[in-house]
C-alpha cells in the first residue's frame, strides 16, 4: 500500500507539492516511485528556469521504464535536488523526503492549489 501524506498537495501525474509561503517543494509520490521500480537516473531542469502548469520538467527513468514530470504549478525553479545525480535511489527510499526534486518560487501563491487533490482524493484514483 502506498503512503500518501495528509499535508501533501497531488496531480494526477503522481506528482506531490508541499507548499511553504510562496515556494512549493516537489517530488513523485509513493506510488509513482513503487510503479517505477529502481530509479536508475533522474534529469530536472536549470535553476531559474521558469515553469508553467502542465510542462514536462524532467525525466525518471527506472529499470522498468522512463517517465516524463509534469509540472504542477507556474513560476521559477529555484533549487533542485543535486543529490539524485550521485544517488537517485533516494527517489525510490524516501520519495516525500530526500528524494525530492525541484523548488519553485510560484508565481501566485494564492491560486497554487486549485486543481491538485488532497490526499484523499489521490488515494481513491490510485
């Protein structure tokens, strides 16, 4: 069974957001990561690039398969997690936690969630 945080924002793209002030923190879900398998390389985007709703923002990629990330908010990416070049399998450890992916500086706060599922919502169409 996957575990899937109550103060976690989700798309059904199996991406999570937790949103602090203007920044949401962004990785795949537990779910996505058991689906995938070993995570073998993870590709994400500049820092500073800027991003909008529903681009593809980088590649997982698994001994199972490759799956493109969609971005589930609009505004600057301003960190990502260097860590997954040397150790990606820390997606597949602790997918809420090290194995985050990118930070972004959203570009309206106030709207940022409309359209993503509770943890509820997400575990009924998972």
């Amino acid at each position: 069974m996957s575990n899937t945080p109550d103060n976690l924002h989700y798309t059904k793209d199996h991406e999570w957001l937790k949103i602090e002030g203007d920044h949401a923190l962004i990785g795949i879900t537990d779910h996505a990561q058991q689906s995938l398998g070993d995570i073998t390389f993870v590709e994400l985007p500049e820092v500073d690039a800027q991003v909008s709703v529903g681009d593809t923002f980088g590649v997982v990629e698994s001994v199972k398969a490759a799956s493109d990330l969609y971005m589930p908010v609009s505004g600057q990416v301003v960190a990502i997690n260097e860590a997954l070049d040397a150790s990606p399998e820390q997606v597949n450890d602790d997918p809420y936690g090290e194995g985050w992916l990118v930070k972004v500086k959203l570009d309206d706060a106030a709207s940022a969630v409309e359209g993503l599922m509770s943890a509820a919502d997400y575990s009924d169409i998972i």
